[in-house]
C-alpha cells in the first residue's frame, strides 16, 4: 500500500493506493474506488468488453456453485424465466432469461463449482428478439 | 465442575477471534477447529493450537459432528465452544460433546431442543399463552399442504427453515403463483445450510420492528434479561444494522417485553447465552424464536451493559457464573453495529471475493472491531460474506451514528469490494435516523443496493492518475535503491503496528 498526494481535478489529494491481481484499488475522499490495471492504458472505454454481457451468454455473475438448473437443451425459454440457481456465500441466486430464446448447450452441471465470468448457458435468441 | 483449561472453537472467522480473545483472558488455551482455506485467517494465527478438520465445504468441515469431536478430543481440549451459525444450535453436536467429556460452552442439549427448535418452541409459548404470529409449523412438508396452509393464513406469508436462522432458507411469497418455486427454494437452502429440509410458514408482518432481549441463564438457572436490541434494518432477512438498546420501545413495553422473554427460556430451563426475538407492530409485540446461542450483534449489548458475554458464558459452563440478585442492571448509552459484507453494494449486494490488500480499522474512543481477515488472507466463496463488524458506542443515538459514520470512512479494505457505502447511507437515511424505520426499511429504498454510482469513466481516469503516481514511486525508489518512503509493504513497521 502507498500513500501520497496527487492533483485530482485541479485539487491535491489524499491518496491510498495498491495493486492487487491485477487489479488497482484505491482510496480518494473516504471512498474506496477499484478499476482494471489491463484495461486502464486503453486510450478509450470499451463498456462492453465482458463478454459475458451479453443476452445470449448466460454467466457465472460470481464464484460459487451451481445448485440447480430449470431447462434442458433445446428448450425454449421466456424472457423472465428462471434458467438456473447458484449458491455463493451460503446465498441462492437465481439467474433468469433476458429474452424469448432457445437453449442451445449447457456448460455446468449441478454441482460445479464455478468461476467468476464462466458461461453456463448458450441461448440461441428467436428472431424476431435479435437486435 | 472441573476449570476448563483448553477451549477448542468450532467456529471460524471473527467470532473464532472474539472467543480466542475472551479464552486468553481467562487463562485458557484454545483449539481452532478448521477447514482447509482458513489456515488463511486470523483466527488462525491466534489460537493455541490449530486442528484440521476437512476441506472448504461446510459439510465436510464445520457442519461434520464427527470430525469436530475428533479434532477436538485428539487435540486434549475439555471444552467447544460453537460460536454461531454452523453447529451452535445442533441438540446432536451438544449431546455428543458431552457424552465425550467435552464442556459444550453453550445451553443444554435438552434446552437447544426445546426452545430452539421453532416448532417445539411455538407450542410451549402457545401453552404459557405468550403471544405468537399466525403460522403453520406441522409435521406434513408435502407441498400439497404447504400450499394450502399459505392460502389458510392467508398472503404475504413468510416460509422459514425449522433449523435455520441468519436469514438462510428463508423466503417471502406475495403471490399464491410463486408459491411453489419458492417453498422448494427455501427447502433447498435449509437442506445446505442446516442439513434438514424441514420448513415452516408465518404470516408476514408488513410494518413490523425486528427486536429482542438478550438473556441469560446463570448456572443456578436462573434467568435475568440484558434488555433489547432493534435489528430492523435487514436485507433479505440478514441483519446489517443493529443496535442497543431500541429506540422504538416505551418503558413499559420493555418491561412487558423482557418478562415474556425470561418466562419463555426459563421454561426451557436456559441456562448460558441465549436470544428471544420479536416482532412489534402498532405496539403489538409477538414472539417470534429463540436463538438458543451468542448472537452475532451481541457486542452492542456488551457495550451498553458494560459485560462481557463470552467470559460469562464460559464462567456459566464451569458452573462459576452465578447472577447477583441485588445488583440493579441498566443500559447505558447507545451501541451500533454494522456488519461488513465483502459484496458490491452497486451491484445488488453480488458477493465479492479475492485476496485482500490493505485492510484498516483505525482505532478511536469506543470503537470497536471484530475481525477474521487481515491483508494476505482470501476470502472465498465456501462461507457467509460477513468479514468484519464495526461497533462504536456513544452517549445517544444520534451521536452513535454520526461517530459511526465517521468510523466507517475512516475504514479501509482493498482487495474485495464491501457494502461500507451502503451502510454508510443507511445510516444517513431520514428515516433511519428518525428511528421509525422497519424491516421493511431495506426493501423500500435499498431494493437495488446503490445507485448513485460514480461513472466508470470517472473511476478510470482517477485510476489512470493514481496509477501514474504509483509508477512514478515505484521507478523513483528503484533508482536511488532507498526503500519506499511511504510505501508499507516492505517495512516490517508497518505490519508489526497494524491493528495495535
């Protein structure tokens, strides 16, 4: 951890700051701030660079477990529909369609452990729902 | 009773710490009972001596009876403390303890049964004719019947784990449709949590206020109550701020209140820790369960009450603890607790784990921490996301809370993101500092966790200058080889102090 004082929007500053996997975390005004160290030299913001962030991409929006999925393959699903649930921290989380959609593989099994950002489910989104 | 000389802790995280500290007091060595990804903890590094358990899964490790009398007896301790959550409020694991020569730091197996145990618990209140909420708590867990029993008490109605507590298993149906998905989703969790799938139902209470006394059996049994804390503010069931003493309660209330909370556990012949909860709505109080065990906020009524309820159970369990009949007991002042949860408060509440940096609790005239992690510790996905609690004590509410606030800002934790913002404007709410506020404060204007979220594009160019400074450092200390002026990491200094 370092501390030092750096100009922030034309006033100098406080600042605590550490790197940690990858990750820069800092503190400026009582507030604890964290940002990606890879994407931090990018001279423009990508806002959709997780791939994950997609309707058609169901992920693991955390580290846990699968607990139970709702759908088997080629089954089509309502916008809304519970698609699976996963247990982190001793908390269910259920993930839920966006879109009328189809689908199309299942990655995890219940029981898998998962990481963050891991896909669990390839929807085919129906046509008349694709952008 | 023979003095207990080596405590093995069944528990992990901050509690382990809390009772490791209350252990050392007294004189007593302890035994950390533990999975395999705590050895990166605190509790770790403090106890005596440190007994493998299992791997990371709750029931491998901390849930299994079995391998925590083994540990416990292969390590030479006469006595386990259970801590909450995990097996604190297992009748079994009580039992067994005892029937291996093991003091069970905590009520007896019988009163566990009793009293913690909903369903047995609702019909000895019943018999006394202390008030209950309308419910189901029967035997038949066909869905058939549970359905139809929601539909008897008619909506919203509240499906609950008979085992379970800390808002697991635990889940609100508002319409007869989500019933079903519902009920199979609380049975679930209760299933994983407390390893019985056992639920039962209770009507929900719209406006209600979430309180309860603390109390306390000595070893004579006799039962005395350390007054009230309001725990309102609760997200999903889980409590995040509580408080001593309630600012909701009259004196009259509160003397109403704490007697049917010492006529209920004395019935359950209580002795040691113990916690009966309410709900209060348009001065109706009902009862709502016992927690036959510490509970987490019970450093607010330490605070207020000036005792220490660890050592006082311990003392309870050597049979050395013993109430002053002529000593007057009153609260004093205002207590406040706020769980840290590693969660991002701009995302719903969505667990946050990692490996933590940097990680401060800066001392100050009564504040108080109790924490599990320190920087180099990862806190994982296996457990509860509780990392710290942060308690301060003042003279009045009011001032409680802006020292509270105060406190939190001065807190640092890196590494995993933590809901400090969001306590931090709960606690700064209208309502909540008006009191008023119900177990529905949450749900009402903290549905969505944080909104007001600086831009992304803002953070990324404060990070961009920050970590330019950083480089700059770096680059600057390895030419001229002098150590960082201001950076921690390498002087021993630095950890030597942290958390004096």
């Amino acid at each position: 951890m370092a501390k030092f004082q750096i100009e922030i929007d034309g006033q100098d500053r406080e600042v605590q700051a550490e790197i940690i996997d990858k990750r820069i975390w800092f503190k400026l005004n009582d507030q604890v701030y964290s940002h990606d160290l890879v994407d931090l030299n990018e001279s423009h913001s990508k806002n959709s660079k997780s791939a994950g962030k997609s309707a058609d991409r169901i992920v693991a929006p955390m580290p846990g477990k699968v607990t139970k999925i709702f759908v088997n393959q080629g089954q089509s699903v309502q916008k809304g529909d519970a698609l699976l649930v996963m247990e982190a921290m001793k908390m269910e989380y259920t993930l839920k369609a966006d879109t009328l959609a189809q689908v199309e593989k299942l990655s995890a099994q219940v029981g898998d452990q998962v990481t963050l950002g891991q896909l669990l489910i390839q929807l085919k989104i129906a046509k008349s729902e694709a952008p | 009773m023979k003095q207990i000389k080596r405590v093995a802790i069944a528990n992990r995280g901050e509690v382990a710490v809390r009772i490791i500290r209350a252990c050392e007091e007294l004189g007593i060595e302890t035994v950390l009972l533990h999975s395999d990804p705590d050895v990166n903890s605190r509790a770790y590094r403090l106890a005596t001596k440190k007994m493998r358990i299992g791997p990371a899964p709750t029931a491998q490790s901390y849930l299994n009876i079995q391998a925590n009398i083994d540990a416990a007896l292969a390590a030479g301790a006469d006595a386990v403390h259970p801590g909450f959550g995990f097996l604190s409020e297992n009748a079994d694991f009580a039992e067994r303890c005892e029937k291996n020569g093991l003091v069970f730091i905590g009520p007896s197996a019988n009163a566990i049964r009793t009293l913690g145990d909903k369903v047995s618990f609702k019909r000895m209140a019943q018999k006394a004719g202390l008030p209950l909420i309308p419910g189901y708590e029967g035997v038949d867990q066909s869905l058939g019947t549970l359905i139809e029993e929601v539909e008897k008490i008619g909506l919203p109605v509240i499906v609950k784990a008979a085992a379970g507590g800390g808002g697991r298993g635990m889940k609100l149906i508002r319409q007869i449709s989500e019933a079903k998905d519902l009920i199979e989703s609380a049975q679930r969790e209760a299933l994983s949590a407390f390893g019985s799938s056992q639920v039962f139902l209770e009507k929900y209470l719209e406006r209600a206020k979430h309180i309860e006394f603390q109390i306390f059996g000595d070893c004579t049994g006799h039962v005395v109550h350390l007054f009230d804390r309001e725990c309102s503010v609760q997200r999903r069931h889980q409590k995040i701020i509580e408080e001593a003493t309630s600012p909701s309660l009259s004196e009259a209330l509160r003397r109403q209140m704490g007697e049917v909370a010492c006529t209920i556990a004395t019935l359950g012949k209580y002795k040691n820790a113990g916690t009966v909860e309410f709900l209060l709505q348009d001065g109706q109080y009902y009862l709502l369960e016992v927690n036959t065990r510490l509970q987490v906020e019970h450093p607010v009524t330490e605070e207020v009450m000036g005792v220490d309820l660890v050592k006082m159970q311990i003392l309870t369990a050597q049979n050395q603890f013993i109430f002053n009949s002529k000593e007057i007991r009153v609260a004093r002042g205002h207590s406040i607790e706020c769980r840290v949860y590693a969660e991002n408060p701009y995302q719903g509440g969505m667990p946050s784990t990692g490996l933590l940096g940097q990680v401060t609790w800066p001392e100050g005239p009564r504040r108080r921490y109790e924490y599990g992690f320190e920087e180099g510790d990862v806190i994982t996905s296996y457990y509860d996301p509780m990392i710290a609690k942060v308690i301060v004590w003042d003279e009045t509410r009011p001032r409680a809370i802006e020292k509270m606030i105060r406190t939190l800002k001065d807190s640092t934790v890196f590494g995993v993101n933590t809901n400090i913002p969001y306590l931090i404007q709960i606690l700064d709410h209208e309502e909540f500092r008006s009191g008023r506020m119900t177990t529905r404060f949450i749900e009402t204007y903290f549905a969505e966790g944080l909104k007001n979220k600086t831009s992304d594009d803002q953070i990324k160019k404060w990070a961009q200058s920050v970590n330019k400074e950083l480089r700059r450092l770096k680059t600057s200390n390895s030419a001229t080889g002098a150590p960082g002026a201001e950076t921690s990491h390498p002087s021993p200094w630095g950890s030597f102090w942290r958390g004096v």
